[in-house]
C-alpha cells in the first residue's frame, strides 16, 4: 500500500507543479509566453507521463475524482479511497509550496490567483456561480467516461495514458476561462492556500463538483456504456 500512495503522491506531485507552473510561470512570461493551449497541454502532459511512470503501481489516479469515479464504477476498491484522497492532496499541497518557493525568487513575484479555481470575480471569464458548477460536473464526468473507456479491455492496450492526457488537455481548453479548470479536488486544494485572492472560500465548489461529476460518470458508464469484460487501470497502464 505505501507504493501505490507513494505512486499517487508524487504523481499528484508532478500534475501541480507541472500544470499550475506552466500557468503561474510560463504563461506569466512576458517574451514567451505559452498562453491557454501551452497550459492546457501541460496538464495533459503531466497525467500523460506519470500514467506511464507509476501507473502500473497505484492505477495513475492523481485525482479524488478519479479515485472516486473509479470506485462507483468497480474498478477501485472503496476502502482505498481515503488513503488516496490523503496522498494526492499531500501531493498537491507540497508541490503548491515547490511552486511557490520558486516563482516568488523573482523580484517582482505577486502570487495573486496563483492558478487557483474560481467563479464570478475569481472566473478569468467572470462567469457565474451556475456556470461553474455545470462545466466542473459535466468536464469531470466525461473525463470519468474517457479513463474508463480507454482502460477497458475493448480499448487498445498501452494508449490509455494518451487518451487521458489529451482528454485532459482538451478539457482545459474549453474550460480554463470558466473555472481555470479544476476538476480535480487536489489541484484546487495546493494552490488555493497560497493564492492572495478568496480562492480558499470558493473550494468548496471544486470538491463538490468534480465528485458529483465523476459518480455520474460512473454511474453512465455502468450502466450504458460499460462492458462485462474490463481489465483495472493498472492492468491497462501496464498492458
């Protein structure tokens, strides 16, 4: 079991510093910036490559989401959730303090937003309560549908992590001017505790979103989609 946390850690790890360093660092750069597709990719990469790197060890989740979608799905043992929810929010947050200590070694460093998630005022589009909440729910439970469909003993062995990333990278795309994307309750968590905004009276919506969203997608999964010969995520990662 310390493997798999350990898996989840530090591949939650690499998603924050990865994804949210791309925003609060390269995005920011005047000369060269990556703007919204750069960071958009960059998330993706980020669940792309650990997928490979650890996923053969905890089932590459780097989410509670997923964990979560996973386990209404069948596909995680529920008594493991905790554990994991623990792991990839310890991740978040030390790689969220990574971040920091490195972006603020600049002079003129203002951590701001921080990339954290947000609605009405914290919205980088200033969209609503309602509109946030409809695009975390239905973003996450498509991102349910796409890991359960890409490690499904249908889908071709060894692609999975490059459906995910891009699945990822495709929702960020669409949905960083809404919320800056969360779907991922530990992503929201890192760096809402070091951004100078309300960030942190917000995050409630980016637990209760994604979660709701990803059993949703489980349960659409299960009971439309779903086949009765499926292989575990860390069977189709290592496949």
């Amino acid at each position: 079991m310390l493997n798999k946390l350990s898996a989840e850690f530090f591949g939650t790890f690499w998603l924050v510093l990865g994804g949210c360093g791309s925003a609060v660092i390269a995005a920011a750069f005047p000369d060269v910036g990556i703007g919204l597709l750069g960071v958009s990719l960059a998330f993706g990469l980020t669940v792309l490559t650990m997928a490979y790197a650890v996923g053969g060890i905890s089932g590459g989740h780097f989410n509670p989401a997923v964990s979560l979608g996973l386990a209404v799905a069948g596909r995680f043992d529920p008594k493991d959730l905790v554990p994991y929810w623990i792991a990839q929010v310890a991740g978040a947050m030390v790689a969220a303090a990574v971040l920091y200590l490195i972006a603020s070694g600049k002079a003129d460093f203002v951590a701001g937003g921080f990339a954290s998630n947000g609605y009405g005022e914290l919205s980088p589009g200033k969209y609503g309560l309602t509109s946030a909440l409809v695009a975390e729910i239905v973003f996450t439970a498509f991102f349910i549908l796409i890991i359960l469909g890409a490690t499904s003993a249908s889908a071709p062995a060894g692609f999975a992590p490059m459906a995910i990333g891009l699945g990822l990278t495709l929702i960020h795309l669409v949905s960083i001017p809404v919320t800056n994307t969360s779907v991922n309750p530990a992503r929201s968590t890192g760096v809402a505790l070091f951004a100078e905004t309300a960030a942190l009276s917000q995050l409630w919506l980016f637990w209760v979103a994604p979660l709701v969203g990803a059993a949703l997608g489980a349960v659409i999964w299960k009971s439309l989609l779903g086949k009765d010969t499926e292989m575990s995520v860390t069977q189709a990662v290592a496949a």
